[in-house]
C-alpha cells in the first residue's frame, strides 16, 4: 500500500466568496481589504470580521434537529461544490469504506444562546430548551455523514487554531494505516459570540484590520469559513499532501513558546517526511495573526528553518483568523496556488499589510505582489498553523507529476 495521499479540489467559502475561482481572484488580487465592520457580537464596539456574505443554501428538509446549525448549514454551502465528487468516491469505494474528518472550534454552540439566556434568567434549566447536542464538536462530521449515508469512521477534531489542519493530517492517517479509501477531510467555523468575546478578553482583537508581521500590529481579526476536501490514495484525483509535521508544547494556555520550538519542529518533520529541503519550498502561508507574541515566535522558525529567501505572507489580513477552519482553508489556498488549472501563470499571493516587517523580527520574505513560483522548480508550499496550548502544525503540498493539468 502507498504512503502517497492526494487532496482533490477543494470546496471552500469565506469572505472572499466561494469556490475556487473567487478565492484565487483574491488572493492574487490587488483589493486590500474583504473584511466588514460590524457591532452585534461586542456591545457598543464596531470591530471588523471575515464575514461570509452570500445566503446559505437550506439545510436538507430530512436532516435530524440536533445536525441543524449556522455552522452545519455553511459547511452544507460549501459542499455543493464536490456535491458529485463525493457521490462518484461513494459510488468507486462504497459508504463503508469513506471516513470523515472535521476540525471545528465554534461548533453549533451559538444555537443555545436563547436557552442559556432563559435558564439563568429563570434559573429552570429543565424547560429552558438547551441541547447539549447542537455543540458537539463531532457535529460536521456527523452532518455530512447522515447527508450523504456513509456508514464508516467519522469524528470531529478541536485543537483550536490547527483543529482544521489536524483533520487532514488524521485523514492522511487513515488511509495510511488503511482503514479508509477515502477522506472527506478539512474544517468550519462560523462568528461565534464565544470566540469573539473570549479573543475580546484576551485584548488580541485588532482595532481595524489585522497586519501581520507589522510594527503596526495590534491583534487580530475574526472570521469564518468552510474549506473541504476528499483524500485518497489515487494519484489521478488531486494534489499530493507531501508532508506535515505535528507537536505540543503546553507550553502556555493561550500565548506561543518564545523560542517556536515546536513550530521549528514540525516544519523539519512536514520537510522530512516529504524528503524535501528548504529550498524546495516555493511559498509559505504563515499563520500570521497580527498578534505581537505569535508573530515574533512565528517569524523566528521560518528565519531559522526556511531562511531569507523563502517567500511568504499570510492571508488572515483579507479572511480573518476562521479558528477551526483556518488551518484547512489555508490549505486550501496552497492548493489553488499551486494547481496550474487554477493558476496558470504561477502568481504568488502577496503579504497584506500597510507597513514593512518590524524591524524587530528576524528577517523573513514577505510576498510582494506579482513575485511567482521559480518557473525551474516543481510548485511546492507550506503551510503552518498555531493554536492555544502551543498546538503546531505544517502541511507541505505540491505539484502532481502524474496529472500535470491539475
């Protein structure tokens, strides 16, 4: 059995739009700022979001209560895109054999806020309405599973900030060790009055629009999105998951290890699976947050393990920070950065920010506008992703020699 694993076309929606082609326009775009400005998630105070602004598609009449969510019903938006996809991987490899791996953070945790509100003003918790199951974290792997009647292995996955990355490195697992055929795999998250009030707390929420890397910087934004995949073991089908590297630091509950230890490691783990050197990465989606301590950590390992030369810049500035679907919707950008169908000319998306790097960091190449991949080299990218709790992850994507035209 082959170690090889390939992601097919992405399903993904955010504020930049949905589907590839929109994505891929903006990212390669020159329009600075797709966030919006909006007052109902903090009291008195307008904060802008990654906002999704299209109407979702409803949710399936026959779907149990417990799977209807915002959250669900954006997932089930995104999904239209692979809709036949799936069903030709169900119909190739049967319900049986097809897993599904979600990362989410937010959840349906916001459809009990009516509940909450009534059991603390009443204090009867009996009749207050609160369903414990609409905010379970295996709920869009649950969702997708009853919609499409897959029988096999299916969970949700929850490390926060890498909780979408982690789905596809748990995917990758499974067809590994060979006990699925195939993976819908990636992550979602929609506005959550939790998270954003929680990111409120901590003083991280940015006063206008994040800028990363920045001296400027003030913290970050929010936003929300679905990025979805389907894995396999066939070459044909996609671009290939090269490598990924995974660690824990505990090293603090919400602030990163000074020293990116942990994010040094898992970028010489996702090199070193992939039997790959630095110099074979052609683009890194950073993390990039616009926090001060998670950038300064973040700048450090790609100084120290990438080098200068490797361009780089992060997306969060143009989407918001989408927590559990970040770090499978910046996958997702890989993807359609690298695939020659969605990018013919090798165009690099260019870091957002409105001020130079901080001269305080340690170097790193920020993607200026325009900048390609070498036309010499194979298409290769890396993506990393940080979370609470000193969760790291990386994901090395490439260019698929056995289907050139992806």
């Amino acid at each position: 059995m082959t170690d090889a694993v390939f992601l097919s076309q992405p399903a993904m929606i955010s504020a930049l739009g949905c589907g590839v082609q929109q994505h891929i326009h903006a990212l390669l775009g020159t329009k600075d700022n797709y966030l919006t400005e909006d007052e109902m998630w903090i009291p008195a105070k307008k904060t802008l979001y990654g906002m999704v602004k299209e109407s979702l598609r409803a949710l399936p009449a026959a779907i149990h209560p417990d799977l209807c969510s915002r959250n669900n019903q954006l997932l089930w938006h995104a999904l239209a895109q692979i809709e036949e996809d799936i069903q030709l991987t169900i119909a190739e490899y049967g319900a049986d054999r097809i897993g599904v791996v979600i990362g989410t953070s937010t959840t349906g945790g916001d459809e009990n806020i009516t509940a909450l509100d009534k059991g603390f003003t009443t204090g009867d918790w009996k009749s207050c309405g609160y369903n414990q199951a609409k905010q379970l974290l295996s709920s869009p792997a649950d969702f997708i599973a009853e919609v499409y009647g897959l029988t096999h292995v299916r969970y949700g996955i929850s490390t926060a900030c890498t909780s979408g990355a982690r789905a596809l490195i748990s995917a990758a697992r499974l067809l590994r060790m060979g006990i699925c055929d195939a993976v819908i795999c990636g992550g979602v998250d929609t506005l959550s009055h939790l998270t954003i009030n929680g990111f409120h707390a901590l003083n991280v929420l940015s006063q206008g629009q994040c800028q990363p890397f920045s001296a400027m910087r003030d913290g970050i934004n929010i936003g929300e999105a679905a990025s979805i995949f389907i894995m396999t073991r066939d070459a044909t089908k996609g671009l290939p998951l090269h490598g990924y590297g995974t660690s824990s630091d505990a090293y603090h509950m919400s602030s990163p290890r000074p020293d990116a230890l942990g994010a040094r490691n898992v970028i010489k783990m996702a090199l070193e699976q992939a039997k790959l050197s630095a110099n074979d990465i052609g683009w890194v989606n950073l993390h990039g947050t616009g926090t001060e301590q998670n950038d300064a950590m973040e700048a450090l390992a790609i100084h120290t393990e990438l080098g200068e030369q490797i361009s780089c810049a992060s997306t969060k500035a143009l989407t918001g920070h989408t927590l559990g679907a970040a770090g499978a919707l910046e996958a997702a950008f890989l993807w359609i950065v690298i695939s020659k169908k969605c990018n013919r000319n090798g165009y690099l998306p260019h870091h957002r920010a409105n001020a130079a790097l901080d001269e305080s960091l340690p170097f790193i190449h920020l993607t200026k506008y325009q900048e390609r991949f070498a036309s010499h080299q194979p298409r290769i990218g890396l993506s990393t992703s940080f979370a609470f709790g000193g969760n790291n992850t990386a994901l090395i994507i490439g260019s698929n020699h056995a289907n050139p035209d992806l």
